[in-house]
C-alpha cells in the first residue's frame, strides 16, 4: 500500500470517528459543532486532495 493510500485510509477513519460522535452525542453545544464542522472540512479538504494526487 502505497503512501497516498495509507493518509487517505486514516482521515477517512478520523472523519467517521467525527461523524459517530457527532451523531451519537445529543447534548452537543452549537461551539462543539461548529469546531466538529471545521474538523471535518479540513479532512474533507485532505481526502480530496489525496483523491486527486492519486489519479495523477
């Protein structure tokens, strides 16, 4: 598995971590979604630019 693949594989796993917390916790204050939100923009960011790194 090349390295591409490895980072892609982690942030994908750090963002459903984010996501399962996000959906299993009902008393979240709007400053804790807002920084989940950010965090997951930010691996969003990564995975797309990974995805694309990838294809060329």
């Amino acid at each position: 598995m090349d390295k591409i693949e490895s980072a892609l594989q982690y942030y994908n796993q750090k963002s459903k971590e984010i996501i399962d917390a996000v959906n299993s916790n009902s008393n979240l204050t709007a400053d804790q979604i807002i920084e989940y939100g950010e965090e997951i923009a930010i691996l969003e960011y990564k995975i797309t630019a990974l995805e694309v790194a990838k294809e060329s």
